[in-house]
C-alpha cells in the first residue's frame, strides 16, 4: 500500500522487449499505466494498448502508486532514478519502486539507501522467463528489499509472474538473477555442444534431443528452445548482449562473494566470442554457432 490507499496507478519506464508485455499485462489486470520510454514505437504500443504516455521520468512518476523501471543496464538505472528529475526527484512520499531491470547488486543496494532518504521504498526485482514468460505472464521474479515491502508489491508482481519469492534484502534479488543467468547460459552452451556432437556423428539432432528433453538432463531451455536452435532460427527473445552484460555482473558478483566461478568463466568468454562475431543482437542460443566455429562446422 502506498500512503495507506489501494495502489492503482503504475508508472512504468521502459517499454521494450520484456517491460512493453509487462505493461499490457498490468493494464489488462486493472491498473492504469504511465509509461514513458525512449523508442518512439514502444509508446506507441503503450497508447494503443490503453495506457497514458508520459513525456518524461518525472510526468510517469507524479502521480504513480508504484514505479517499475525495466532498463537495459544499471547506468540507465542510475539515471533515472538518481539523476535530476528522476525517480527519487519527482515521485510522491511513499511510493513503491520496483526495478525489475538486471544490473549490479551494488547499485540496487545503493539506490535503497538513497531512497531511504526520500521516503520512497524500493525492491530489486530482476525477472527471468524471456519475452514469452513476459507475454504470458509467468515470469519468475526474485526480490530483494524488506518483507513489509514485498508483501505490499504482491497485487502488481500477480499479472506478471508465476513464481514470485522474496530472497533477501536489498540485492539479494539481483544476486539470484546473477546465479539464474550463469546456470542459462551454461545450459545452452552445453546444449550447443550437443547438437553439435550428434550432428557430427550423423545423427538427428532434433530426435537426440527429444530424448535428452524426456531424461535428466531435461530443462526448460531444451523444452522452449532445442526446436528453434536445431532448425539455426536465432530470433532474440533475449539477446547476446544482454547476456554478455548479465555475465559481467555475475562475474562481479562472484569478485565480491570472493568465490571462483571457472565454468562461470568459460561461459563469459563463450558469449563474449559470440558478441565478436557478430552475433550479439541474436537470441542468446546462438551459442550453437560459436560451438560449431570451433569445431570448424559453421558456415
């Protein structure tokens, strides 16, 4: 509850790949959406939608119960809601700030701390589930912030995602996001290198791959995913520059904690390769194609 009313309205900054799905989902369950972005089509969408288009941060904030902000990286986060006119400079006493962006724990940390200050309570809620989870509605959010605070936030997280749990305190949820991104991204490398072993032996990867779905070695990326990266359809749902940016904060993370993380490593350097190779704005399953590079299969 934001200054003890029902929350109703939702400013939302960043309407792209997940935050513009997130959006509708919010409007279809009720609440009104200010949303503001900085890609012309994205508020756009917004408007046609139902929602209000905000010229700015502070018009999306002003009147907001709640703010999301759904941002590529923590220097955008930075900005928007330390910056002059930004989140903290133009929301109302009270309010609910939920970044569901994924960016460094230390920033979640330190924009809590700030927003101590302004009488604005604040959650790290990254999410994982990719544009199809943010379409449908059944993302899996972790939170980091206060237990009064999450519970409050529980009527916004319900259109957005099916697995909710508050994880710790403030960063926690961008730790877990870390720990989510690392176990992604090794699971598709390996994948890769699957399909990559059975074709080379002459197999059919599609069907070896079937099995492997129905087995232990299952997972939710072999269930969405070992179709389209069989048939080299590399569409992004979440795009490799978004993953290399997510391993640098596991990295970071890992620095911290003072823990070694040498697969966690290896995957950096895998996705880091697929970036200098052209590949970085093509879904993060185009780590078939760095695998068959160094195999020498590629075209």
């Amino acid at each position: 509850m934001a200054g003890g009313t029902r929350m109703t309205t939702v400013g939302f900054i960043g309407l792209g790949i997940m935050g513009g799905p997130m959006a509708a989902n919010l409007l279809r369950a009720g609440f009104e959406v200010i949303g503001h972005d900085v890609v012309p089509a994205a508020r756009e969408r917004l408007a046609e939608q139902g929602g209000t288009v905000a010229a700015g941060v502070a018009q999306a904030c002003a009147d907001a119960d709640v703010v999301i902000t759904m941002l590529p990286n923590h220097p955008q986060v930075e900005a928007v809601a330390l910056g002059e006119g930004g989140i903290l400079d133009s929301a109302k006493p009270g309010v609910l700030y939920l970044d569901m962006s994924t960016i460094r724990p230390q920033t979640s940390r330190l924009i809590a701390q700030e927003a101590a200050h302004k009488d604005v309570r604040v959650l790290d809620a990254p999410v994982s589930g990719g544009e199809r989870g943010a379409i449908d509605g059944v993302l899996s959010i972790m939170v980091g912030g206060t237990e009064e605070d999450f519970d409050a936030a529980a009527s916004v997280f319900a259109p957005l995602g099916k697995t909710i749990v508050h994880v710790g305190p403030h960063g926690a949820g961008q730790t877990v996001k870390a720990a989510n991104q690392l176990v992604v991204g090794g699971t598709y490398a390996l994948v890769a290198e699957a399909i990559v072993l059975l074709e080379s032996a002459g197999l059919d990867a599609g069907v070896g791959l079937d099995v492997l779905a129905g087995g232990l070695a299952g997972s939710r990326i072999l269930e969405l995913k070992r179709e389209t990266m069989v048939a080299r359809k590399f569409a992004p749902g979440f795009r490799i520059d978004l993953h290399h940016k997510d391993m640098g904060i596991v990295l970071d993370a890992a620095r911290e904690a003072e823990v070694a993380l040498p697969v966690g490593a290896l995957v950096a350097q895998l996705i880091s390769a697929a970036r200098s190779q052209g590949y970085g704005q093509l879904d993060h399953s185009a780590l078939l194609m760095v695998a068959e590079n160094l195999s020498g299969k590629g075209d």
